[in-house]
C-alpha cells in the first residue's frame, strides 16, 4: 500500500471511523502486521462480518458497533477505560 507508506514499519493504533467490513483494515495489516485498530461501524451487520474474516484477530482488533451520532461514548473510548488503555504514538 504506497499510498499509506508512512504505517508501513511504525507500531500505531488507528482509529477506524466506518470500518464496514474490513476493506481497509485488512489490506493495513498486511502491510504491516505491527498496527492495531480499533474500529467501528453504525451497521451492525457490517461489523460481524468483518469479525468474520480469516484473519480476524481481536488481540489487534477491537470491532464494535457504534453511532456517534445517536449513542453515548463507550468505555473503550474514553482514556483509561475499558479493558486496556490506549497509546498513539506518532
């Protein structure tokens, strides 16, 4: 993936808005086996068939449904909340 050469050797979080059901998230991973995701989608159907996939591994991604539009912001969002905090690095 050149067009997103600077993911291709860093150890990053990326935040998914819209993941849908993975075209971008498995291809980055391929690219680089080091990032994590955490990503999320207001289709609900859309979120379980990226879980679905091959190589899903919830270790790297955190695939969940949510509507920012409409819902409150979930636990794994918020610093220190949820079942590991997160560090971007840049």
């Amino acid at each position: 993936m050149t067009h997103c050469a600077s993911l291709a050797y860093v150890q990053a979080l990326v935040l998914e808005v819209g993941c849908g059901v993975g075209n971008s998230t498995y291809p980055l991973l391929e690219s680089n086996p080091a990032l994590r995701f955490t990503s999320f989608d207001f289709a609900a159907t859309a979120v379980e068939i990226l879980k679905q996939h091959p190589q899903y591994d919830s270790n790297k991604i955190d695939a969940f449904c949510w509507d920012p539009a409409v819902d409150e912001i979930p636990e794994r969002l918020q610093p220190g909340m949820g079942e590991r905090e997160r560090e971007i690095e840049y």
